[in-house]
C-alpha cells in the first residue's frame, strides 16, 4: 500500500535521511523506532507529502504521492506528535471543520463528529474552546480528526503523548481493531513495550538509516537480547544510561569547586 524506494533526504548536503526502503502493507502496524534526530520526523515529512525527497520515491497503490497529492491526502489520517489545534475553537467545531475540509456530508459528520466524541470521553467538553483541554485531551481530538473520514493509511507520531491510562489501553485496543479491518498504519513512538505489543514488524532507524527491520519476536530472538528496549538500545549503540545516571548523582552531590 505505502511504499518508500531508496528516499532519502538532506539539507545543505547534509543527510538526515539516506536510503531509507520499506514496504508497509494493509492491515499492518509498522513501527519506526529510532533516537531523537536519527531521521523519524524527516521521514514522517515525506510520507506526509510536505516535503519532497532529495532522491528516491513514495509511492501509495504503486502511483508516486505526487502525481496527485489531493488524492492521496484523501486516504491519509494523521496524529502529530505535538496537538497543534485551533485554539479558539471548541472540540465539536475544530472536528467540524476537519470534517468540512474533508467533504463529509453535514448530517454524516455530525453524526460522527458527536459520537466519537462521546465515545472518546469528551462529551462533557464538546462546546469548551480546545484552549481550555488538557494535553491528553487535545490528542483525543486529533485522534477523532484523523479517523473521521475512515481513510486507508493512518500515520501516529507519538499518538499516546498526554494520555491516561484509559485513553492509552482504548487507544491500543483501536490500533490492533484498525489493522484487522485492513488499515496501513505507521506507528512512531518511544514506548517500545507498547510498539512490542501492537507492531507485527518493527523498522529502527539510526543516522538516517535503517539498521533493522523484523518482526519485534524475531529482533529478540537474534540479539538474544530479553527485551525490545535492550535491542533497540543496542542497534542504535545507546549512550550507557546507568553510568550516566551515576555520574550526574555524583555531580549534583559536588560541594566544592
């Protein structure tokens, strides 16, 4: 479904993208892991279509994204990893409007701009301004906003960031329902025991370039390492955060120059 061929990315010559290759297929949740600046958000960048590669390709139903970009945005839900809303607008407007730029149908998203809002736990907030939400509250929203249109490839980029527990395990269980409907999803975060749970195949990136990607069972079972976290932090050659835990103990303990 979603396709990248040796796309990569640089600015001013530099690279932070380089040769990345991957095939996400329907009904998959792909995780794409990597260490803050190894070339996550760049990439989510060109999957998005907002930026065009240095070389390479994305391709969505084997047609190149920007032969019409229109189009593919259709089929495209995404969750940012920050909730950049409309501040001045409630919960119940701001899907609206989403709705509305989507060319939903007014009784349709209504409908569905109501219930999922009901059934997402904000209800009671509907009318409030998005400036009054909580973090977490704000990324229910966006959640709402990227499924309204029930497209076909769904991209969330830290989607848990803010979220209580019971939005959290709502959240995952909706991610496991999404892919057996047959949803393409590309799932970026830092909390590998969740992308251990709910990914069926794990890419990690490091410097801009792949360095794996495997189901999580089987990155586990050829590191013979115990966890996702242990291999990841391996793959990407991860500062030793104990010793440094140690050390900054000793500094803050310094009483004397």
């Amino acid at each position: 479904m979603l396709e990248l061929t040796c796309v990569s990315k640089s600015y001013r010559s530099i690279p932070a993208v380089e040769d990345v290759s991957f095939v996400l297929k329907a009904g998959e949740v792909l995780g794409y892991l990597g260490p803050n600046g190894s070339g996550k958000s760049t990439t989510v960048k060109m999957v998005m279509g907002m930026i065009r590669p240095t070389r390479g390709t994305v391709f969505f139903a084997g047609r190149n994204i920007h032969d019409d970009l229109a189009a593919y945005r259709v089929q495209l839900g995404y969750v940012p990893e920050e909730a950049q809303v409309y501040t001045h607008l409630s919960g119940l407007e701001y899907l609206q409007l989403v709705g509305r730029l989507r060319g939903i149908e007014e009784r349709l998203l209504d409908f569905k701009a109501r219930t999922l809002l009901q059934l997402l736990s904000l209800e009671a907030a509907q009318y409030s301004a998005l400036s009054d939400y909580s973090k977490g509250m704000k990324q229910r929203v966006l959640i709402a906003a990227a499924l309204l249109h029930d497209p076909q490839l769904l991209v969330f980029d830290e989607p848990l960031s803010g979220l209580d527990a019971i939005s959290a395990r709502l959240f995952k269980d909706l991610l496991i329902l999404l892919s057996g409907e047959g949803k393409a999803i590309l799932y970026i975060s830092h909390v590998l025991e969740v992308v251990e749970r709910v990914c069926s195949r794990v890419i990690v990136l490091a410097k801009g370039r792949v360095v794996a990607d495997a189901p999580p069972g089987e990155l586990i079972r050829l590191t013979a390492l115990p966890t996702l976290e242990s291999v990841f932090a391996e793959l990407v050659q991860q500062t030793n955060t104990e010793q440094v835990a140690c050390d900054v103990a000793d500094v803050i303990k310094v009483r004397h120059g």
